[in-house]
C-alpha cells in the first residue's frame, strides 16, 4: 500500500495540469480527438516506421477513448510502471527503501526531458523495464508463468522501434545462462515476434534506411551545467534538444547531487548483488554500460565520425544518433542501486545507535530527487499545459474527410508554434487529425544545422516550390495553410491558381483545380 500511494502520489504531482480540459502539444507528443485509421500507421510508404506500431495502437484506441482521455491515460501508466515496478524489483529490506527506488526512478533528469520532447512511446520501454527485469529473473529461477510475465512486461516496450531494441536486448542478456539455451532462444523469439510490425514495416517501407550523418552531431548529447556531458549523462540527462531541458538541471547543485546518488548507487550495489540470483546484477550493471556507451557515442572522440560513416552507410543505423535515449537500463541500475546504498548506511547508523540518523538518511535519499529536479512537479512547470484545438481543424477535417487525392501541410517543416499552443514547440498534428494522405516536409533544423529527413515525396514537392513552382503544377490535391507563430509566411506566388475552400483565423483550405475532382 505504502508504494502504491507513493506511486499516485508522484503521478498527480507531475500530470497535475493534466487535471483541466484538452491536449498537451509538446514536440512529438500530439494526441487528437480521433486519430483515423490507415494502413501508412502499419506501413508507412514513404517514411521511417518510427511510429510503429504506436500510431495504430492509438488510432485503434480512439476509436473507444477519447483522444484527451487517452493522452492522460497512457502518461499515468508510465509513472505508475515506473514507479511501482522499480518499487518492486528492488531487494529491499525496509519498505521505505522501496519507495526511493520508486522516487529515484521515476524523479529523474531522463523522464522529465523526454517527457518534454513527447517521446511518451519510449517512456512506456522505460516504465517497462522494471517489470521486465523481475520476469527474466523468474524466468531464470524456472518460476512458473516467467514467460508469460515477461511477454506482458515486454509489450509497451515494443510500441516503437527504440523500446522494442532495449527490451530485446535485455531479454537476451538477462534470461541467457548455462544450460538454458532452449529458454533464451525461445524467449528472445517471442520478444523478436512482438517486434515484428516495425521491423516488417521497415522492410516494406520505400523511405532510404540511410540517415543524414549531420545528425550525429545534431543528435548528440549535451552538457546542461558545469560538469559537462559525461556529467549531464551521469545524472541521466543529457537530450540533444536544449529546449526540452528543465532549467534546474543548470544549476551547479545538480552535478552534487548526482556525485551523491553515485556514491550511494557504489555502496549499494554490493547489496543488489548479494540480494538478487547470482549473476543477474552483473548483466544489468553491463546493460547499463552498453547504454552509457551507446548514449556517449556521438561526443566521443574518433568515434563520432565513424557513427556517422554508419548512419550514411547502413540501414536503420540512425537509430543510434540520438544515443541519450538507450541510458534507460542505466537509470534503473542507478535509481535501484542508490535506495540500497541509502539503505545500507541507515542500517549502519542504526548500529550506532544514531536511529535519528538512519530515519535522516532514507528520507533524505528519498527527497533529493525531488530537491534537485523541482521543476518536474505540475507538468514540468506548467510546460505541460492542456490546451484545446480551434473549432478551424475540425472545420478542415470535416471537408477532408473522404475525399481522395494528398493533402499537402504548409509552410514548410515538421514542426510548427501555434499561438494558441502559447508558442510552444509541437510536431504537425495535420497527418493525425485529418483522414487523408499529408505530405509533411520532414526536413528538420537542430540551430544551423540542416538534418535531411527521408521522405522523398515530400522533399521533390517542397523543391519545387522552393524554386517558385505554384502548386497546381505538381498532382497534390489539397493544401492546407496554417497560421503559426514566428516569421513563416507562405509565399503567396505557390498558392496561385487554387481553389479556396475554407478560410479560418488558423487554418485555410485550398484545392488544386489542375487534379480534378473524383
């Protein structure tokens, strides 16, 4: 009872803007009221599947739950997971320790960032693991129902190409053992199973698997305060994306705070050692090293420019640039291994007979999280803040709905800063709101840099216009206009010769006359 109101607990304080009406927009978190179903959310034509099967699984979903009701559903879920699941794996021998592994690992610089870039897909991976990690131990044990468990705990995980990898990854080097080659190749098969639909849509798809090598360095982590990137990665921050930084992570307590965790997280993990079945606390501590490595690899010198040459060169390499995003299995070790270290000195304390001290210490470990990160509270400060889609959307999507031909979204660039989203950063939600095909340029800039993206039917389009090209040359049906934020006006000479058919404060529609009407 004691970790599941902890669990609630934390879970209201951090969604608690979520308790007013509408959608939180942030980067590449866009829910809507209803995300129609088509078959380019299984397999993506033109694009990388880095959606799959995420984007059906909500379309599917919406059809029975509301967009809004959803979005609030699926955030609750990953700090419940987390919390609860990290609760639950650590071998604690008070209650209290268990709490601070929960806190530990859900109150971090990781969840807070990629809360912030929207990366909730990956979350769901991140709040998996601790539940993944209890079943291959059961697995190991040969307890009954361990594969089951761990088929379970693998699902959210594999709702995008980047969990599915990590819970692959841990399947194999947490079940693997001595005699026990029939288990692991059968438990890795069913984990490779429920990663079939991203890996057949990538084999499907049209889009080149080879990446912008610029990206690497784009992609790359980055220091947040004084004790530079491997710091800012210590403390399980680090995201490519300074925006999506929550700004506690510059003060200069933060790398002391981090010193502190590390120094619990070493006196602990002789106790995660002891306490768990030989060998399972090795194979995580290598897993959280192959993620601090693989998280360090675009600032690493000499390596960066072989990253690159692999990127450019070998499909689906590039889900290596942005490398911060495997320290998943490095948190974990972190957050359990420090609630041991706080554990272990509080029972020192208590054989002192400084029983002030001992209850000091577990309280103190359990609230440093939250001393250093206070911006995680209330929606990251407010920057998790519902807000509602202007009736234009519905206006243009009810015009859209069933007419054949490809809606192209202006201006250009994938993401866009809606006045009324108050300015803040949010991929188009135009390809999730309407039922229709939406070339969307996917030409992304991170600062100066320019990062190709893959969809080569977007990037001719876009081409042509950007030589001064009206639309009506080329065979796209329908262009949608929207009002954003900053100096991004479209220039009017592409939109010469359409057909105007609605016009609204946000969004304008046109038709292409040129490609005839069905």
């Amino acid at each position: 009872m004691l970790l599941a109101g902890a669990g609630l607990a934390v879970t209201a304080l951090v969604l608690a803007p979520l308790a007013t009406p509408g959608y939180v927009l942030s980067y590449d978190m866009v829910f809507v009221p209803r995300q129609p179903w088509r078959m380019d959310l299984v397999v993506p034509t033109d694009s990388l599947p880095r959606a799959v099967p995420l984007d059906a699984l909500v379309s599917m979903a919406s059809t029975a739950v509301p967009g809004w009701l959803l979005q609030r559903l699926v955030l609750a879920a990953v700090l419940l997971l987390a919390a609860i699941g990290a609760g639950r794996l650590v071998p604690a021998r008070h209650p209290i320790t268990r709490v601070v592994a929960a806190i530990g690992y859900v109150w971090t610089p990781y969840l807070a960032e990629r809360l912030l870039i929207g990366h909730w897909g990956l979350l769901l991976a991140y709040g998996a693991l601790p539940w993944l990690v209890r079943a291959t131990i059961r697995v190991r044990e040969k307890q009954p129902g361990g594969l089951p468990r761990l088929l379970l705990a693998v699902a959210p995980a594999v709702v995008t190409p980047t969990g599915g990898v990590i819970a692959l990854v841990a399947t194999v080097v947490l079940v693997a053992r001595r005699g026990g080659t029939r288990v692991t190749v059968t438990a890795a098969g069913l984990v490779l199973a429920l990663n079939a639909p991203w890996l057949a849509a990538a084999a499907l798809t049209s889009a080149d698997g080879r990446t912008d090598p610029d990206g690497v360095l784009a992609f790359s982590a980055r220091a947040e305060n004084w004790s530079g990137v491997f710091g800012a990665l210590a403390g399980t921050g680090g995201i490519w994306n300074a925006q999506t930084t929550p700004t506690s992570r510059s003060s200069p307590l933060a790398p002391i705070a981090t010193l502190v965790v590390l120094c619990l997280a070493a006196a602990g993990i002789r106790s995660l050692r002891r306490r768990w079945p030989a060998g399972m606390a090795h194979r995580l501590a290598a897993m959280a090293a192959l993620g601090f490595v693989a998280s360090a690899l675009g600032v690493l010198p000499g390596v960066s420019v072989g990253l690159e040459w692999v990127v450019a060169t070998v499909p689906g390499a590039g889900l290596l640039r942005d490398g911060q995003k495997f320290l998943v299995p490095y948190a974990l070790l972190l957050a359990l291994s420090a609630a041991l270290g706080a554990e272990r000195l509080a029972a020192r304390l208590a054989e002192t007979s400084a029983r002030a001290g001992r209850g000091a210490v577990l309280v103190g470990a359990l609230l440093l999280p939250v001393v250093v990160l206070p911006d995680l509270a209330l929606g990251l400060a407010g920057r998790l803040r519902p807000v509602n889609y202007p009736a234009d959307w519905d206006a243009v999507a009810a015009r859209l709905d069933g007419q054949p031909g490809e809606v192209l979204s202006l201006p250009a660039g994938p993401y866009r800063a809606y006045p009324w989203n108050g300015g803040r950063t949010v991929l188009d939600p135009l390809p999730r709101y309407v039922d229709a095909d939406v070339l969307v340029d996917d030409t992304l800039w991170v600062g100066a840099t320019e990062v190709s993206g893959e969809n080569s039917r977007a990037r001719a389009v876009h081409e042509l216009l950007s030589a001064g090209t009206p639309v009506t040359a080329t065979d796209v049906r329908w262009v949608v206009v929207q009002r954003v934020a900053g100096d991004h006006e479209v220039d009017p000479a592409v939109l010469v010769g359409l057909r105007q058919v609605y016009v609204g404060t946000e969004l304008s529609l046109y038709e292409n006359p040129s490609t005839g009407r069905a």
